[in-house]
C-alpha cells in the first residue's frame, strides 16, 4: 500500500489527541512530523501533550516545537474547555523527550517536504500560525503539498465569539495568509463536528477498545463543554476522517475569507457558496457528513489502533 506522507500542527487538546491516535496508527498514512503548536492551552503543554500520548501509544514520530503565540495578537486559551494541562480524564506516562526533534519548526518542515519523493500532506488540529509562516518563509514549497486539511472555519455561528470559530480566531491573520496561499484546502467546519458527535451508547462501547479505548473514552468524556447535539464533539477527528474516508462526507466548493478589521466580527469565516464566489473559489467545505458511517468509522478505527499498539 502506498502511505500518504502527512505533517500534522496541532494542539492537543483532547480531541486532538483522538485524530493523532487515529491517524498514527492508519495503514494509509505515513506521518512524518507533528509540529505542537500553542492554542487549546500554552505551548508548554500541548509539546507535553502531543509527547505523553506518543509515549502512551508506544509510537516513534518525531515531535517539534512549534508556535508559541500568534502572528499580531495576543494569544487566547480553551483551558475552561480542555482542563489547564489540556487533556484531563487519564493518566499519561511521563514524555519520553528523545520523541522530540530539536530545531526550528519551519525549517524542519521545509526540510521534510523538499525530503519526500512525493507531495506531502498537511493537517491542521488547531491555530494555522506554523503553516503560514512555512508558506511565508518558502513559497516555493506549496506545489511540493498535495492538499491541506483543516479542522476550523464556521458555515454559521462561531463556538469562541458569536462568528467566529476557536481554531480560526486564535491566529486570524495566520488563516488569511494559508486561505490566500493557493494550496488546496478541503475544510472540516465546526458544524460537521456537530453533525458527527458520537452519542453516548457509542461512546460507551469504545471503552471494551482496551487501553486506547479506556484513554480516548477518559479523555473525551472528561471534556468541559457543553453538548450542543447530544452526543460528544471530536471535532479533529473529522479533518482525519475527510482525508481517509472523504466518501462519507458531502463537499461544496467555496470562496473563503476570513474577517481580520470588524470591532464585531475579528476572526469570522466568511464563506461563498455562491456561484460568483466560485469561479475563485480556495476551498472545499466539507457541509455534511453521515452521521451513522461516521460513527461506525470511528469506532473501528480506534479499534484498530488499540490492535495496532498491540
């Protein structure tokens, strides 16, 4: 089987650490970086976040030191959300450091992408503060990226402001520079993570998945949000799930920007669907998902990984 090389930036964050489990132990992919980023909480602990859980799963992908605070503004947190360390419900071995790769985190990934044969994927879990700068630094490296996933953006209403949604209005600025970068952009928006909550029978039923499954069910159910469908947001799952299972999903193309002037409005998407917005159109908008083929796919593939990490 040919592996998809992928960078995933990210900032576990619980549900963050839901799509890293999924996607290190998938068959079709070949991640060759995680670049921890500042944004569910501080950088100090999503570097330690995205360790642990690497040392947990007993995995070998290099971790780099990301982003520490946004491009212009001061930094935001959701540690009422996801616990001050960030990913509270378990108990996760000390990080083993040798996981993490000393250097600069935009070099190395420029480094990456010139290093494969093929083009690389990129996934972003949280603030898109490392990639812009990448596309900032080395223009030269987006015809080297196949697409770039992303978990942000909102059709509607925002979840951190009323327009705008948390990974987005973290680093506005970061957003505008990647949605105006030309790189093919496929979007999973906060209302898919609604759509495809896994409701509570299910959840309970990850728990028989062994020690992942005991960990991702402490994790997840130990978020403080409030449910606004019932069931439990992995919202960063479903940018994984587009990349592995897109069928499960139904796509408009779109015209994105995000607003960075409004005294109001400061880090909303504002989203075209409209015909004239497409002729231009940056982005594919994921605007519904299966929630039954959903719900399946996640528990077999957490499944997977527990039999994997065996």
């Amino acid at each position: 089987m040919k592996r998809i090389p992928l960078i995933i930036s990210t900032d576990p964050g619980i549900d963050d650490a839901a799509a890293l489990t999924i996607s290190l132990f998938a068959q079709e992919l070949d991640v060759r970086m995680i670049v921890a980023t500042w944004g569910n909480v501080s950088l100090k602990h999503t570097l330690d976040n995205a360790l642990r859980l690497e040392t947990f799963l007993k995995t070998t992908v290099p971790v780099v030191k990301g982003s520490a605070a946004p491009l212009i503004r001061d930094a935001i947190s959701a540690a009422d959300v996801h616990g001050v360390s960030g990913m509270v419900g378990y108990q996760f071995p000390e990080a083993d450091l040798s996981l993490l790769k000393s250097g600069n985190a935009i070099e190395l990934m420029h480094q990456e992408i010139n290093k494969q044969k093929e083009k690389v994927t990129l996934v972003a879990l949280g603030p898109l503060t490392d990639f812009a700068l990448l596309f900032k630094q080395y223009p030269e490296d987006i015809s080297k990226i196949d697409k770039l996933f992303i978990m942000g953006c909102n059709i509607g209403r925002g979840n951190y402001t009323p327009l705008a949604e948390y990974n987005i209005a973290c680093d506005p600025e970061a957003a505008a520079i990647v949605f105006n970068s030309g790189l093919k952009i496929v979007v999973a928006p906060l209302e898919i993570g609604r759509q495809a909550a896994i409701l509570p029978d299910d959840m309970s039923s990850i728990k028989a998945h062994g020690r992942v499954g005991e960990m991702l069910y402490g994790i997840l159910t130990g978020i403080n949000e409030e449910s606004v469908s019932g069931g439990t947001e992995i919202y960063d799952a479903t940018a994984i799930g587009m990349l592995l299972d897109p069928q499960m999903y139904t796509f408009s193309r779109a015209h994105v920007e995000i607003e960075l002037t409004g005294k109001y409005t400061y880090g909303a998407s504002v989203i075209d669907f409209s015909d004239k917005a497409c002729t231009k159109y940056n982005a594919e908008i994921a605007v519904a998902v299966d929630h039954k083929i959903f719900t399946d796919w996640f528990l077999k593939v957490t499944q997977s990984a527990e039999m994997e990490k065996k």
